[in-house]
C-alpha cells in the first residue's frame, strides 16, 4: 500500500533542508522576483506613456486603445519569459534537497538549454492564468476606475476562472520539476505526464497550498518582509510534495 508523507512532515523536512541555508535560497527568490518586476514595470510604464502620447497627437480613442493592446500583448509575453526562471528556481531546490552542489546560475538554467521545452512549459502555465483569471482582472479594473455595474461581473468572473484555474493550475503545477527527471521528453510530453501524476492529487496539493494562509497573512502585516522567509520555505515544501510524490513510502501490509 503506497502512502505519501502528511503535510506537516513536508514543512518539518522543508525546514531541515533550509537550516544554514536560507540566505542562499532567499536570494535566488528575490532575485527572481526583482528581474520580473523590473520588466513588466517597464513594458507597463513605456506602454501608458506611449498611449498617452498616440491620444495626444491623434485625438483618436482607438488608436490609443490599439497600442494599449499591443503593450498587453507585449507584456503577456514577456511574462512566458520571465516564468522561464522559474524552472531554475525548481533546479536550485532540488538540488538543495538533495544535497547537491548550488549556483545562483541555476536561475537562469532554462534559457542556456532545453529554451524551447521550457518556454512551452511557461507558457502553459502563464496563459492557464490569462485565460482563467483574464476577465476577472478586466472587471476589476473597471470597478477600481469607478465603472458601476462592474463589481458583479467582477465576482462572477472570479468564481467561474477559479472553478476552471484551480484544477488545471493544480495538474499542472509540478510540470518544471518533472522536466528535469525526463530530459528526453518534449514540453507537452511533460505536461501530460504531470497531468497524470496529479490525478487524485490536486487536494492534496491545494490543501499543502492554504495551510501557508496564516504565515501568508502574518507577512502581509509584517509589510511583506516576513515573505523573504516564507517564499522560500513554501517552495522547500513544494518540492519535497513532488520529491514524495515520485517516491512514496510503502507500508508493509
């Protein structure tokens, strides 16, 4: 009888591993993060700067809105490539987990070999939020701009991307680890495979995923300073989920 460790044996194992070795870890997170920030702030500031400027010589309403849409375009890309590093953030973890050799190169390991695997993978990963979560997000907007008549859309908007994001975020969600225990397979190959893993597993891993909600929380009030801490330990569990998930204790009968 197979039987997979408890969510608190994942955070205990998560926390050895993590002993000594937060700053490292930390960092690879924080770099991550800054790089993605640094460049979606970008394309958005160079993107509203540009309408504007388009409205202002044009008078034209679409035109603006044309070059609005192609900024979005632009920016939806640059997140598939940006998501990218999150396959180095896979490596570095296993290898921490494992004892292996790290290098904050590890980052930027799915752009130096396999690219185009793992822009198949992101990009998976980044349009199953776009599509899912899009609407909301528009609605959204619209009800912070003052729109009336939003709010409604925007709630039902949520309730019917999460009932469609959550399972197959949660299917696919392993997809970069398993990239590197089959480096022969293709990026849809890995994302079937994935997809087969998870089978049954999805709770188990959304259940793994709000148990972090009151650390979550503590480090929203601690101004996001506690999340310096918590990302990494959160991503420390997560792969020792899918390192449990690939071998599994089992009992004696």
């Amino acid at each position: 009888m197979i039987q997979y460790k408890k969510s608190y044996e994942l955070k205990n194992k998560a926390k050895d591993a993590l002993e000594g070795k937060y700053g490292g870890a930390m960092l690879i997170i924080f770099l991550c993060d800054a790089i993605s920030w640094m460049v979606r702030m970008s394309v958005s500031i160079v993107g509203s700067s540009t309408a504007a400027s388009v409205y202002m010589k044009t008078q034209s309403q679409s035109a603006a809105v044309a070059v609005t849409v192609f900024f979005k375009a632009v920016l939806l890309l640059s997140g598939v490539i940006l998501y990218v590093m999150n396959a180095g953030i896979a490596l570095y973890f296993l290898k921490l987990a494992c004892g292996q050799p790290l290098t904050l190169r590890d980052l930027f390991c799915g752009y130096r070999s396999e690219s185009k695997k793992t822009l198949v993978l992101a990009g998976a990963m980044v349009l199953c939020r776009a599509v899912c979560m899009g609407p909301f997000e528009h609605f959204a907007q619209e009800f912070l701009s003052g729109i009336r008549g939003s709010a409604g859309y925007a709630l039902i908007a949520l309730a019917i991307g999460l009932c469609v994001y959550l399972p197959l975020s949660l299917g696919i969600a392993l997809s970069f680890y398993l990239m590197f225990d089959f480096p022969q397979k293709s990026g849809k190959e890995i994302l079937l495979i994935c997809w087969r893993l998870m089978k049954g597993k999805k709770l188990r891993l959304l259940y793994l995923e709000f148990s972090f909600l009151p650390l979550l929380l503590l480090s929203i009030l601690s101004f996001g300073i506690g999340l310096l801490w918590l990302q990494p330990y959160m991503q420390m569990t997560y792969t020792f989920f899918f390192l449990d998930l690939m071998n599994p204790r089992r009992a004696s009968s």
